[in-house]
C-alpha cells in the first residue's frame, strides 16, 4: 500500500473498520486498497443521506467480490517449450447488469491489480447507466515480442477455461492493456468452437465485419476528451488552441490524440516504458499507429523518422509544459513529483484516461492548486459505455453507423459528466469530481444492491 495514502485522507470512523476488514483479509493487495480506500474516503456523505446502506452491510458486501477464479493457463512457444501463466477472472458485482469489464496481459498482472480494475469498474459501469455490472480479468502473459501463433494459443488456452465462467447474461469480458480486437478475435473463436453457439454478445470490442461495434476501438480516448471538453464548457472555455500531454501509445491514447486534434487542441507528446517523445508540430498519427499499431514497434522509432521531434530516454513526459495532461499508460504513473511539475508549468486540466494512473498524493496537488481534475471511472468509462452498445446491438441484430455510434458516446459522456458534476454540488463538494462520482455511482449501486436483498 501507498504508506501516505491515510496520511493524505483520513477515513471517516463510520468506513474505517470496513477498511480495516479489507487490509487485513488481503494484507498483500496494495493497488485493491488504494482503490477501495478512495471510494470509501469519497462517499462518507451519501452514507449518512442513507443510514439504510449502512444497516443493510452494503460496503462489507461490496468489497467483497462475488466470485474469484483464478486458473492455469499452460501453452506451447514457437520453439515447442511449455510456459504455464495464471489467469484471473474477478466478477465483482452483478447488482446492475451482467459482469461487464476488459481482460488485461501484462506481466504486472497479479490478483491486487484484477481486483482493483475490477472495483473501479462496478463504480465506472454504473456510470454509464447502461446496465452493466462490475468485473475484470486477465493473465499475467506478456505479449511483447511474441509471433501471432504463440499469442493465438494462449488466447485460446486462457479461454478453454474462461468459457465456462462467462455468457452474454453472465459477463461479458472485452480488452485492456495487451488485449485488443486480435486476442479478441482469437478468444471469440475458441468459445464458439468450445459452446458450438454464435453467442455473439459474450464478448465485445469484436472486428466490425463478425459483431463488433463502430466507435468501439475509438471509445476510451475520445470519450476522455468528450469529458474534458464538458469540464471545459463549464467554465465557458474550449480545447481550441490548448496544449495536451498524453502519456501511452495504446489505444486510449492514440485516439485520445486523434480526438483533442479534430477539436483544436495541439497534442505534443507520446510514451511508452522505454521513454517519450516531444512533437511541438502536433503528433503526426498515421506515423504514431504504423509503429505502434502496425509493427508494434518502440516510440523511439517516431523520433528517428519523424523531423524535428525529440525522444527523452527514461523520461517522464509530465516534463512538457501543458494545459492539459490525459494519462493514458497505466496505474500510478503521475506521482507526487510530476504532479508539483505539471502544476508549476501551469495545467489547467487533468483527465484520467487510464485506471488510476494518478496517485493519491498527486491528486491532492491537483485539487490543491485548482487545477480540474477527473477519475478514470468517470472520464475514461467511454470504452466500457461504448462495449454495452455493442452489446445492445449484438442482442437486436442491429448495426448502427459511425456518426450515430459517435453521437451516442458524446451523449453518455456529458450524462457521466453531468451525474459527477451534479452530485459533488449535492453532496458539498462543489467541482470536485472525484468526490462526485464516486457519491454519484454508489448511490446507483448501493439502491439496487438494497432493493434486491442481503445476497
Ligand atoms: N478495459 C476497459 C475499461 O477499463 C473497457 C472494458 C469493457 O469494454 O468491457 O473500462
């Protein structure tokens, strides 16, 4: 656990035992904690709004998933060794809908990481107001450096288990880092070769020509500048002419790029772990998706082919002087020091468009110093609401187009916005919108997990 975390953010007496419960049945899960910890420092107002959360054991209940599996997943390298990986699904809460959230490969991944992803997005789902439950997965497998065929039979080896836990009214896995429409595509057809049904709703994030959604692949970065525009609007200003740092070379940052681009913005900088690059020119992204999409390749290859910008070995890209910063990597990648940089160099506004990349100290900078901040569970929920409409149409046999999908993603982007911004004026904490939504989602959770009984 981050050992400043309570130091930053007393937790009020009435949450501090369901914490306490936490740490002490899972004393080796310090990204779960930190999760958790935020909501429960956030939602001390709605608790005493609603003594009947309180009575009916909602927190002790909601922390605590409501199923586990964790699994083998053994496979076969090019070269016929065996490697042996562990899988996780974590389906955390079908209060509001069918467990609904990504899978992620990445050689971090261990039950700390999938159970915080895993309780961020019961919180982020019921912001969509889309009707879909909490839940995450994934391996610790790393796809780097790996030819087709070696990732095609883990996929297939991780779903001939996954497939017995999973269905399109029981959960509904999609992407996350190291999974896109590939290792989708390759676990879509496992399982329909495993059930011998079309079911084509029990995965999303599919290809456009066997299910897949228009706006799916596009979701998670646009909708973080959709939000960053509704914050903007509010105080009677645009993106037109600022200057955006976005960290990542995923997909939530390439079309986070894209997005700020189409909207005026200048986004300069790009990263990856071995280092970032600098393109006071705009970053160009036919080059960016080529190296990162194409051949998968290192950022430093857009600085050696792209004249004039510069790569910073080791570097962290909070060093360029913004407006606007969308982390956009992965969890706990803005700390304290960035955040006292960025500050210093004059942000206006930070959105989260990965899980949690900020951390606790660094979002007490923020709001310290005024600058607006928003979660990831409200800002980057665009790709999460984004799969439900894929479900939407998978389940009516319809096919919306790219427009109509787009505008439908605007529409959720500004009702999440509205939900945050709202309940932080409710509950006296006024442009706070980690407060916000937080406050906002547990009362939607929390009513229909009282409605439907002690289970
Ligand atoms: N992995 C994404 C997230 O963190 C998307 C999940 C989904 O589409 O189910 O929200």
């Amino acid at each position: 656990m981050n050992p400043t975390t309570s130091e930053f953010h007393p937790l009020a007496p009435s949450v501090q035992s369901v914490f306490d419960t936490v740490t002490a049945r899972d004393p080796h899960e310090p990204e779960f904690h930190q999760a958790v910890h935020e909501v429960l420092h956030s939602i001390a107002p709605v608790l005493e709004k609603h003594p009947e959360f309180v009575e009916a054991g909602v927190l002790e209940r909601l922390v605590e998933p409501e199923r586990q599996v964790m699994f083998r997943v053994p496979w076969i390298d090019d070269a016929g060794r065996l490697h042996v990986n562990r899988g996780y699904r974590i389906q955390f809460s079908s209060a509001l809908g069918p467990y609904k959230g990504g899978l992620r490969f990445h050689p971090s991944v261990n039950l700390s990481i999938i159970k915080f992803l895993g309780f961020e997005q019961i919180f982020k789902n019921a912001l969509t107001g889309q009707g879909i439950g909490g839940g995450k997965g994934g391996a610790d497998f790393d796809p780097h450096g790996k030819s087709d065929a070696e990732v095609m039979r883990f996929c297939q080896s991780f779903m001939n288990e996954l497939f017995r836990h999973i269905g399109e009214q029981t959960d509904v896995p999609a992407g996350d880092i190291g999974v896109g429409s590939r290792e989708i595509g390759y676990m879509f057809g496992m399982y329909r070769k495993i059930t011998n049904r079309h079911e084509t709703g029990v995965l999303t994030g599919k290809g456009i020509g066997w299910g897949g959604a228009q706006v799916r692949t596009e979701a998670t970065g646009y909708g973080a500048v959709f939000f960053a525009q509704e914050m903007l609007a509010v105080h009677g200003e645009s993106l037109e002419g600022k200057r955006v740092a976005v960290s990542g070379s995923g997909n939530v940052a390439i079309y986070a790029i894209e997005k700020a681009t189409q909207l005026g913005a200048r986004a300069v900088t790009a990263s990856d772990s071995s280092g970032y690059v600098v393109d006071e020119s705009g970053i160009d992204l036919a080059l960016l998706r080529q190296i990162k999409e194409v051949e998968r390749g290192r950022i430093v290859e857009y600085a050696r082919r792209r004249p004039g910008a510069r790569f910073i070995e080791g570097g962290s890209v909070w060093e360029t002087p913004v407006d606007v910063a969308i982390p956009a990597a992965t969890q706990n990648e803005l700390d304290f020091d960035s955040a006292e940089t960025l500050v210093g160099n004059g942000v206006r506004v930070v959105v989260e468009g990965a899980n949690m990349p900020t951390t606790p100290e660094a979002v007490e900078i923020f709001q310290r110093a005024g600058v607006l901040f928003a979660p990831g569970k409200a800002a980057n929920a665009g790709g999460v609401a984004t799969s439900a409409l894929e479900m939407s149409q998978n389940a009516s046999r319809q096919r919306w187009g790219f427009a109509e999908s787009e505008q439908r993603l605007r529409d959720i982007m500004a009702d999440v916005h509205h939900a945050s911004f709202y309940a932080a004026e409710r509950f006296d904490a006024p442009g706070d919108y980690v407060v916000g939504a937080n406050c906002a989602a547990f009362e939607r959770v929390a009513s229909a997990m009282l409605a439907q009984g002690v289970i």
